[in-house]
C-alpha cells in the first residue's frame, strides 16, 4: 500500500489532531522545530530530537564517520537554535550497521564530542544497536530558555522584515562538490565543502534574537529557504514576499544555479527570523562575524512570491527537502 | 572490519570514559536506565531514549502495528520506572518504510497514544523520514523525580535482598507462541501472548520505591534476568545469589524451559531492585495486585551464583539480550 500522506505538513497535522497538546505546562507541542514544557516557575525545557539515515541523509562513501556524528548533532542543536534556546544535554541512539567497525564508531563519537564541547553540551545517554546493514542515527537535545522567552514559528505578522543569516545554499554546493569528487578550485567552494560536512549550527544568535525581543518569529532553514519559509508562513497564518537580488547567494560562477541553490538547498542550518519593522534598526549587519540580511517582508493572505533580478514577480514554490513528497 | 567491542558494557565503558559526565547537573550519565540532571533546586530530570528496530526488535509479519507503536513507548516508561520516576513526555522519531501505509502510521500512533495517555504522558514532538525498507523508531521519554530521589542500578550493597515484580519470562514465552502461530490453549499461554505485545511498564511500583526509599538500587529487566542482574551487580560493584526454587516461573507446562524463560526472556518489563535487609518488612508482598517475591541476596565479591532446585549451586552467566555479543 502506498502512504496516503502528501506532505509532512499533512503527516504533522494528523499527529496534532491525533494527540493535541493538553498538558498546560505544554507550551509548544507536536509541530514547531521543537517542544517547549515549563518545569520551573521561571524556567522552560526545549526538547527535539533529529533522525540521520543512511543512504537518506549521509552515505559512508562520501561522509566520514567524524562528519556524520557532528552533522547529526548539529541538526538537533539547530533546533535549539531555532527557538532561541541555550542547547544544555544530548543523547544519541546509534544503530550501527555491522560493516561499521570500531574505527567507524569512534570517529563518529568524536565527531558528536568536539561539537558538543563547543557548545557545553553533556552527551548523557542514548542507546545502542546493530542492524544487518544501513546506520541509523537519532540524536535527542535538551535545552532552555527563561520563561516565555522560546521563540515559535508561528509569531509573524504583515509588515514584519525576513531575515536571514550568513549565505544560502552553501551546504547543497558541498554536497555537489562531493559527490563530483573534484577538488574544490575557489575559497567559496571550500566554504561550501566544510559547510556541508561540518555545519555550524547559530545558537547564539538564536539566543540573541530570543532574550532582546527582536524576532517575532524563528525557525532554522535545514530543508531549503522555500519550503522553510512555507513552514513560517503556513504556522503564522501569513503570506510572504522575498526578492531574488537581497538573497545572501554565493559565487559559483552560474548565478541562475547559485539563485537555485539559495531558495532550494538544504541543511545550512542558518536562521530564518521575522522582525517587527519598528526593532529592525537594533538588529546588527553582523552577530559575531555573521551577516544578517533582510531578504524579504511578510504580507496579507498565504501567498509566498519571489521578486526575480528581471523584477517580475512569481509564485515561490516550496521545492526543498519533503520525505513525504514524491 | 569486523566490530570490536565485545559487548555492550565495553562500549558503554568507551563511551564513558570518551564524555565523562562533567557538568555538575548531570547526576546520573551514560550508564543506567536513564540520565538524571538537576533542573531545579528539588527537581530532577530524567531523559532515556530506546529504539525499536524491524527485523531486531518487531516483525510487521508477527506484530500488529499497535503492538509495535505499544511496545516502543514500553520501552523508554519502563526505563522511567527503573529509576523511580514519574514519565511527563514523549517525542516519537519514525522512519517509515515504504511500504508502511497510512493504515500502519495510525495503528502505530494510536497504540502509542493508548498508553501515553494511560501513564499521563504528553507526545509533544518527534522525527519523521521515509526509508526504502525496515521501520526504524526511537522514543525519547522525559520524567521528573524529586532530588536525590531517583534510584540507579549502582546502590546494591552485600546483605541487601534481590526482589522481582511479577512473573518472569511471560514476554518470552508469548514471543514463542506468536511465532508458532497456535491458539494460546491456558490462561497463562494467553497472559504471555498478552505481555509481549502489549508489555506494562512498572512506573507506579518505581515511585513508590523511590518515594518511601525501599530500594538500594533499582532497573528494569529488559534484556533478561541474568543479564539484568550482572549489570546491576556491575555497577554496584557487588556478587549476588539467587535461588531457582524462588523464581516467579510459569506454568509452561515445561519446568525447565519455564526456568530458562525466567532467567535469560527478556522483554518483561518488570523491575529488580534490591532492599537492605532492615527495610524489607515494609514490603507489600503484592503491589496493586502485582506480587514482588525476593529471589536472592546480594554477596561479596563479583560472582553470580544461581541454587538449583536441586540445591547445588553454579555460576549464573548472563544468557540475555546483548547486541554486540556475537
């Protein structure tokens, strides 16, 4: 039988009707990068949990062991990042493959270690299995946030600027670069490379936006700007308009190809944040080197359109990352 | 390259020794049931994840969908129970084969909320992916105890009297009969079939141990009383004896293999702990209807002994579930 479920956004409001989040210290349940419950008077915890697959989201081949346990982890920490919250615990379920040696497993646990150090993250649990062939990982991070501080998804409202951190798309071009085994021949291409293989997810920029107020809503761009900005869009009942000439694109020398890569790619774990227009002038060009930019503004209605270089508007269509997409 | 570790305690001991649990919060790390941190000055946060595998942990062919969404929630409460905590939430991670449709995701779901909402659990997020072949899922459960209250498995000193819940090896034995594909033809043949499927997580009788401070160390048996039993003696750095005559067998119609079923099925869920001798008068020889029998006692030294039936005593060797035991 095949699955009857069109999207993960059709996936994801079944499960809310399903088990809708009665709890009252549930503040944010099934649906947002990730849950928020109050465990303290002036305390909430932010919890997510991010699946890393064989052959969906990694291949042994192109991906070293080292890489893959920091891309998993650095997936779940973007979700911290993606409510504003401070990332505290991790735990990691590893299903190892039995082709996957020791060797295998301890670059991977180094590679979750150096990340997590980083960021004082505490790896304090998990669990372990072997499985005849396909790794499957499943990486849990526990955060929080002060009371009321986690930013959602769905706070944006008409007349509020889209922001986005550093560059779009560099993440897809290493993926390119990789798989076309060629030597990266330009500094953008190398950024591009390291990018992909080892992402770095921007929680203190999300805690920044979180604890000054500035963004009315706050999501991380791990599935590709379009269909990231559905996401935003569709939680804050709002339409949106980007313009192609604000994207932050890169240099890779076809610019229709790098426009592609900005709105579509995937897994560059930057910000994707909304301002009201009246605190926009306290938001810095740059958070610790990082470029922010204002790329579009959030409209009436549920339209997402584009504003190309030529100036002629479109429909933007979600045409990133959907598992439940065929 | 074959795998190295030859058994699951090596590598827990790697992982340890790879990130020790510094941060002075982390009361409990990689090791026990479940983690433990300090989230407030009197409240503890309890976090363990468990993932149910096709082809490892369910069959689509043996299990209904319900039983399988059952059966993984199971898991990660029963780890809750084993530290005398009380479950709050759960995420939910599933990569769904293909050929799964709708009609499995909802048996899935909806035998997973039929517990939550039976245990006061709240499913407040997760992970979705589609994957070529093989259900992978992995349920994350956060509980709260608290301070200093929750028991690990490292508490057993010599004197203390080993105790069990339940009957012992019922999972193993409906597993038995679900593979035969024949009619349960007694009560007990129908309870085995009933405890594997749907298997009941001993939360109620692990708060009140940790609440009224019976227990010295406390776990669930998941992997099989022997396995169970050399882990908690490991981590409490003591031997232990047990007497076969006590064991809280079934009527399988076969003493002995009703006796391998005790001491090597896994997958019951019921709970081990030990009680210093002084304390064990407060026991209730039944716990809302569940019997709790002692088994044995806690000894000197690192040797597992088990008294036959016949009185003669042997070395007990862990005969249970262990993935990296080739």
């Amino acid at each position: 039988m095949a699955p009857n479920f069109q999207s993960e956004g059709e996936f994801v409001r079944w499960l809310q009707r399903l088990a809708p989040p009665r709890t009252p210290n549930v503040r944010l349940g099934i649906g947002d990068d990730a849950a928020v419950v109050r465990i303290a008077p002036d305390q909430e915890l932010i919890l997510t949990t991010d699946m890393s697959i064989e052959g969906v989201h990694f291949s042994r081949r192109l991906h070293p062991a080292r890489s893959v346990g920091h891309r998993a982890l650095a997936r779940s920490l973007s979700d911290i990042a993606a409510m504003g919250a401070a990332p505290r615990y991790a735990l990691v379920s590893l299903a190892l493959a039995h082709s996957s040696g020791q060797h295998w497993v301890q670059g991977f646990y180094l590679g979750i270690r150096a990340l997590a150090e980083r960021f004082g993250v505490a790896v304090i649990g998990g669990d372990t299995a072997r499985v005849p062939d396909g790794c499957f990982v499943d990486v849990i991070v526990a955060g929080e946030a002060g009371r009321g501080r986690a930013l959602s998804r769905a706070g944006a409202r008409p007349g509020d600027e889209i922001w986005v951190s550093g560059r779009l798309g560099l993440s897809a071009w290493g993926l390119e670069l990789l798989k076309s085994q060629r030597r990266p021949r330009s500094t953008d291409a190398a950024a591009a490379l390291h990018a992909h293989l080892y992402p770095e997810p921007q929680c203190g920029l999300g805690q920044f936006l979180s604890q000054r107020r500035l963004a009315s809503a706050l999501m991380d761009i791990s599935d590709g700007l379009s269909t990231d900005l559905s996401r935003l869009c569709a939680a804050s009942g709002v339409g949106a308009k980007i313009w192609a000439e604000r994207l932050p694109i890169l240099a890779t020398g076809d610019p229709p190809h790098a426009l592609t890569l900005a709105l579509h790619g995937g897994e560059d774990y930057q910000l994707l944040f909304t301002v009201p227009a009246r605190r926009a002038a306290r938001l810095p060009a740059r958070f610790h080197g990082l470029p922010l930019r204002q790329i579009g503004e959030i409209q009436r209605g549920r339209r997402l359109s584009l504003v190309g270089i030529d100036g002629n508007t479109s429909d933007l269509e979600p045409g990133g990352w959907d598992y439940f997409r065929k």
